[in-house]
C-alpha cells in the first residue's frame, strides 16, 4: 500500500524538488500542504497510485507541474494552464508589480494592453488589482487565446481578448499602458531542451531572442497615449541590449526592475508627451 509518507519517499528518491511534490500530491488528493504533513499515513487508492507513478515520470521527463495539476497560482490568482500556453513564472510578477506602480500615478479608468498575454495571467493580474481599468489583451495563437479566455470568466474578469500578431488586432487604438512579456530566448539556445513541453512560439524570438521586442518597440509609439508606458520583460541579460533599443528609438527615462534573483528582469520607458 503507497501511502502519502511513502508517495514523498517515491518522489525525492527519484530527485524530485520537496516542493514540486508536495504541489503534484496535493494535486493528485485534492488537499492542502498541511494535509499532507498531518496525514502522512493516508493511503492513494490504485487509480491515485497510478495517476502518481505517471506524473513521477512526467515530471523527470520535465514537464511543467502546473500541466500535470493544470493550474498554477500567479499574483494571488489561481489560473488555469494547458500545454498551449507557458507557465507563469514568478518573475513576470515583477512586470505586474510595475505596471500597478504606473497605473497609480494615473487616474482611474486608464487603458492598458497586454501583448503576447498566453493564459492571461499578467492581464488579468492587473485587472484584479485595478478593476476601473480598460484592459485589452492580445495573443497570436487561438488555442492560447482560449484558455486566457475561460481564465477571465471563471475569475469574473472582463478583459477584451483579440486574436493576432503584436498590434494588429489593435489598430486605431491609444493605450497609456502597455506591457508584454513576449518570447525572447535566442533560437538555438542550450536552455530550450529543459523546455521542450512548453510552446515554442511563445519562448524563442530570432537569432538573439530580441526580434519580438524590436517590432513592440518600433510599433508602441502608435497606440501610445502622449506619456504613455511601455513596459517589457526580457532575458536576465538583455536588460542593456533592450535599453540600447529604447533609447535608439527616442523613448524617454528608460530604466529596470529587478526580479526574485536581483536581475534586470524587465526594461520600460515612456513616450514623450
């Protein structure tokens, strides 16, 4: 009999992280990390085991806990994931927090864009924290645009989702806020194997990574509001290549924000008014 106690051994006999396991047996048992710790002499029943040796192995093959329990948590809110779309990271709340940071010195109402949104999260995100503002969120790909989708109505989150490339499904439109979190691994980078279960699409952007934040940086001006923002998370070593970018393009006050690990996670500027 595999018990909860018994399922943990399984796990880090295997070199799974204590966390990624306590997540996926919370999953599997629809219980708390509490639970867990004060109940470890509760047996899985067959189906749970073989539910749990196939995510063992599905784990070590490196697919991404939040596509075996199909939800991840994101700036406090519970989203639901699948394959078509990247798992959030904690970092990209590090955009989040900036992007709040502006829409606080502007009044309410305001709107903002997110571009390259995948399950929603950063849109969503913000619409949470700042109900009166009008945000639109873009995405390239139907199948993400869909869970994105069914992510703001079970949060009860309006969000005008379209369908395209970058700006295209937003012609005509003036935004005082824009944020991306857009591919920008270099193609042929030796990090892509460990990443091989999530969408392509959504990671690498050309020969350096940085030819989606090109097209946002030379399109944004368009759809920005005089003093609008433009906000960009990036590779923990391009914040200097994408500030080389802004400032070649004219933007002004051109700074960054660090993530968890104290790098430059994400570079924004302003346009001028």
């Amino acid at each position: 009999m595999t018990t909860v106690a018994e399922a943990l051994r399984q796990a880090r006999a295997q070199g799974l992280d204590r966390s990624d396991a306590m997540a996926l047996l919370g999953a599997l048992l629809a219980c708390s990390r509490t639970w867990l710790l004060t109940h470890d002499d509760a047996p899985l029943d067959a189906a749970q085991q073989a539910r749990w040796q196939d995510w063992l192995a599905r784990r070590q093959d490196a697919v991404p806990v939040a596509y075996l329990t199909g939800q991840h948590e994101f700036h406090g809110l519970m989203l639901s994931v699948t394959p078509d779309v990247l798992d959030p990271r904690p970092d990209t709340e590090t955009l989040v927090d900036w992007a709040l940071d502006v829409l606080a010195t502007l009044p309410p109402g305001r709107a903002l864009a997110d571009l390259g949104t995948g399950s929603g999260a950063i849109a969503l995100a913000l619409k949470s924290r700042r109900p009166d503002a009008q945000v639109s969120a873009v995405d390239l790909s139907p199948a993400a645009l869909a869970v994105a989708r069914g992510n703001g109505e079970r949060l009860g989150l309006a969000v005008d989702w379209r369908e395209g490339a970058w700006f295209a499904p937003l012609a005509g439109r003036l935004f005082d806020l824009i944020v991306s979190n857009p591919p920008y691994i270099a193609e042929g980078d030796v990090h892509l194997p460990a990443l091989r279960h999530e969408p392509i699409l959504a990671l690498t952007s050309g020969a350096d990574g940085l030819d989606a934040i090109r097209a946002i940086v030379a399109a944004a001006p368009a759809h920005l509001a005089p003093g609008g923002w433009l906000l960009l998370e990036h590779g923990h070593d391009q914040a200097d290549a994408v500030a080389a970018l802004l400032h070649a393009a004219g933007w002004q006050a051109v700074s960054h924000r660090e993530d968890l690990a104290g790098h430059r996670r994400c570079t924004g500027a302003h346009r001028p008014a």
